[in-house]
C-alpha cells in the first residue's frame, strides 16, 4: 500500500469512528452506529469523486463500506469503557481531517491539474464528512465553533502541494500535509 | 409495468405525498408543497444514481416530477380532511421506504453486482428522502427518532438479495423485500 | 461575455456575497467567509452539473472559486461599514436567485431538451445555494420563512422558457427572465 492509499483507507476509518462515537453520544443502538460511521466515513469521499467526475470509490471497492462497519461495531463494544467519548472524538476527527485533507488535495491534482481545484477538494473531502456527521446528529457543527477546521485542512492540502511541486516523493509530501494539518488542528484542541 | 419499476413509482409517489404532509404541518402554501413534496420524492433515487454513475432517473425521464407535483396538488386539497396527518405521515414514509430500500438494492446489485454495495444503495435510497424532507423542513429527524427506520431498509434490501441469490422470480423477491422492510418498521408505528 | 455567462458569473458572485454576509453575521474569522461564501457560491451549479451529467463547472474553469474567494475578502473588510447586513443580504440574495434560476434552466434546457426538467433545475440551482448557506450557518432557513423564495425561481425560469419558446433572443430570454423572478422576489422583501 503507497502512503497515499493508507492515508485514504486512514481517512474513512477515522471518520468512521467519530460517527460511530456521535451515535455512542446520542445513545443509539447498533444500528445507529452503523448508519453515523458510514455516511461520515464514506461521505467526503463520495462527493469529491461525484465533483471530480470519477467512479465513487466505495462502489468501485467494497472493502470500504465494510471497514467502516468493523469500525462501528468496534467502538460500539468499546465506546462505553473511555473516560471522554467527545475528548476521543476530536483527536480522531483531526487526524481524520489532516489524511483526507492530503488525499483529497493528491486526487484533485492527479485528475485535474488544477492547484486551485486541488485545495478546493482536500478541504472539501476533509470538512465534509464530519459536517454530514453533525447534521444527521444534530450536534452543533464543529465547522461553526472551529474555524480552525476548515484552515487545517486548507494548510494540509496547500503544503502537499507545494511540497509536490518541489520534487519530492509522495511519503514526504503526503506525510509533511499531514504533519502540517495536525499540528494546526491538533494544537487548538490542546491548547485552544 | 415490472413489479420493480412498480415500486420505484410507487417509491417516489409516497415519499412526496410524505413532503407534502410535512409542508401541510407546517402550514406553507401550495409552493412549499410543491418544493417539498419534490425534494423529498426525488431526493433519495437522485444521490442513488449519482453514486452509481447512471443517469439521473428524472433528468432521463421527467415522468417523476410531474407525479411529485400532482401528489403535492392533491395533498393540498385534502390533508385538512384528516384526523391526523402525522400518523398518515409515518405510514405513508414506512411504504416509501420498504419500496425504496428494495428498488435501490435491485438498481445497486444490477449497476455493480456487489451485494455490499447493494445494500448500502438500499439503505441510502430508502432513508436519503425522508432525512432531507426532515432537514429542510426543520422537524426533528425521522433517523434519530427510531433507529429501525435504517434498520427496516437494510433488512428490506438483505431480504431482496436473498431472495434474488435463491433465484426466485423478481415479483417473489421485490414482493418479499417489500413485506419485511414494511411489517419491521410497520410493527414500530403500531406497537411501538 | 454573453449575456447568459453573466448570469452565471453574476449568480456565483452574489451567492458567495451572501455567504461571506452570514459569517459576518456569525462573527467568524477570514476562513469562515471564505468557507461560506465558497459552498454558496457553487453549491447550486454543483448540484445542478452533476445531476446533468456534465462536468462541473468550477472543476473545468476554477476561475469561478478565486471569484467566490475575492468577494469573501472584499465582504471581510467591508461588511461592518454597513448599516444593516441582513438587508443587504436578501437582495444580493434575491439577484443570484433570479440569475441562478434562469441560468439554471438555460442549462437544463441545453443538455437534455425538455422544459419540465429546466423548471426543475432553475428551481434547485436558484434555491439550493441559499439552502446550504442557511444549514451550514444555522440561520432559518429563507425557504421556510417565505415560499415566494420557491416561487420567484419557478417564475424566472418559466419566463425565461416561455420567451425562449417564442424565438426571442438570448439578451431578451435572460434579461426577461431574471427581471420577471427579482421583480417578485423583491417585491416581498420591499413591501412583504
């Protein structure tokens, strides 16, 4: 598996596992779990390659929907066992924030050429998922008390892409987007 | 007219007549019943055949819209007549997801013949209507409710499928699909 | 520029106009204007490609994102020099809605040749972006607070199909149309 395909299965299975914990938050059963994890995991990336005009890689690849449903089932025996189920939540919505962030910026790019569409896509496909997750929730939406969200993404996206157009190898500019998002996102939820 | 494209009809018929119900709670003139009864008929089959990569069912064939805006119209002048528009309202929305949830199983497995795929279509197709109906008309979600509104698709597209591998003929296997999703989610509305 | 491009141009300006405005109202930082102003800006032809089956506008000319991104900034340092944002708001508002939904139907029209599907795409491309802008900031929906929203978008586009039907040329058929839903939308924000 390149960098780049681990941070994508990455992304989903951490989106996954935040929508399973916002089902943990809300006392929904089994089936409530499945439902969150997979229309947050599976959300972004769906409607970046609906924009991109490419075959939706859950359709294309099955194995997706079902790591999603591992995840749900997962946390589902598990959630009630954490000290802070939300204090979790963050930390995974951050890391889940900075791979797709990277990836959806690297697929933009790989399919248009275009930086503009690239940054577009990589905050798109990093704030999505975790919007649909609040709106199906109807938790307050993380994009409305952060807005440190949507600039993480945006910084993990446009430093994969000036990192790309420096020459170096996709685990250096993959791995520096998402370092780069992380520790934006990361150092608002320790310290913010 | 199959007994599949009978239920995708009769899919499409119910969910608007459900959008309709909503914008008659709501009190919104015959514009809101027309928008919402639309939103929510072709909301649901719309991302389905997006997702799949197929033509959008109502862009091909307009057919769709027009039965939205003739429920809408005959919503309008007859939900005052009723005693209570809500428990019609769940009923009608419990039919139009036992047949969406079996339609969108058929079209998923016949676009990919993924099985997973099929039934993630299913639940999608089936619940997608009745969620944005709930959003845009700022009731409280039907999902968060009861979580045996996602659950009755998936074992409406699951019962389909089993059916189907069985090799039965398809009035058999959409009739079947149809019967589940309707007395699992029906039994939730009566006794529930 | 033709005058049909202008409507594009001038719908994606105004709708990120109005997004940028309700983050000032919301009190968000730079990264939120330009979020808000992004996703309403294209929200509407997003949706409305996609359900056409053609490329996406923004994703084939990114002009049109640096367009949404300039007028987030311009709004920023601005929109606290105003005597009241909301007004301001409803009619930018309500000329993207009537340039969005003739534009809209224009589209619609072109690729698939039936006046029913027009109706409907006008409708969904002049409301869709004031929708997602209203979910995604949390603000009352414009949709529910006044359905002449709905109506005004129905109108520009049956107008413009109406003159377009008559043989009339593309600066009457547009002019016509974006005239006949501002008039009446802004009817209702001057004396409703």
């Amino acid at each position: 598996m390149s960098p780049i395909e681990a941070l994508d299965f990455v992304g989903v299975a951490l989106f996954a596992a935040t929508g399973a914990l916002a089902a943990s938050r809300k006392q929904l059963d089994v089936i409530g779990f499945l439902f969150l994890a997979a229309v947050t995991g599976i959300g972004g990336g769906t409607a970046r390659d609906l924009m991109l005009g490419v075959p939706v890689f859950w359709v294309e690849r099955p194995a997706h929907v079902l790591a999603c449903a591992a995840t749900a089932v997962l946390v589902y025996f598990t959630a009630h066992l954490l000290e802070s189920r939300y204090r979790l939540l963050l930390w995974l919505d951050a890391m889940a924030l900075a791979a797709y962030g990277v990836f959806g910026a690297y697929k933009g790019l790989a399919v248009t050429g275009s930086a503009t569409v690239a940054v577009v896509m990589g905050v798109l496909t990093g704030t999505l998922g975790g919007i649909i997750r609040d709106v199906v929730a109807r938790e307050p939406s993380v994009l409305l008390r952060q807005e440190i969200y949507v600039a993480a993404a945006a910084l993990g996206a446009a430093t994969f892409l000036l990192l790309d157009r420096a020459g170096l190898p996709l685990w250096v500019t993959a791995g520096g987007g998402f370092a780069a998002a992380l520790i934006l996102r990361g150092g608002t939820i320790r310290y913010g």
